[in-house]
C-alpha cells in the first residue's frame, strides 16, 4: 500500500502526517527519524483497522500535488 506523508520542519526537528489517516501523526530530530516514525506509526493504525475499512483504504488513490497560487500583498 502506498500513502503519502507530509513532513514539515518547525523549531523542534520534523512533524510528520498522513492526511488519509485521521491523526496519524509522528515526530523526529530528523527528516530521517521522522520518516521512520511516521512509517511505524501507519503499519501501528492499519493494524488497528477493521478488514472492511482496510479494503476500502486499499483502494483509495489519491495524490499530493503541488499547487501554487499568486499572493496579492
């Protein structure tokens, strides 16, 4: 299964998200520790799905695309 990931820096070390799978949520020093943890920390909520929202999880496709807007300041 592949999902995607948002990880931010911030004055801590790195926060890291899935936006697919309501607070599923991690932390890091690094970008590599928080990519790590983030990835312990799906394997730990899917297992945590029933088999019917696993499925429906399965087949769900969505992308992060980068959209960039023009600021009026």
């Amino acid at each position: 299964m592949l999902l995607n990931a948002v990880i931010e820096k911030d004055e801590d070390g790195y926060f890291a998200y899935v936006p697919s799978l309501q607070g599923c949520v991690s932390q890091g020093g690094s970008y590599e520790e928080a990519l790590k943890n983030i990835k312990e920390a799906i394997e730990l909520y899917l297992e945590t799905l029933e088999a019917d929202e696993l499925a429906f999880l399965s087949k769900k496709d969505s992308v992060i695309a980068p959209i960039e807007v023009a600021l009026n300041a």
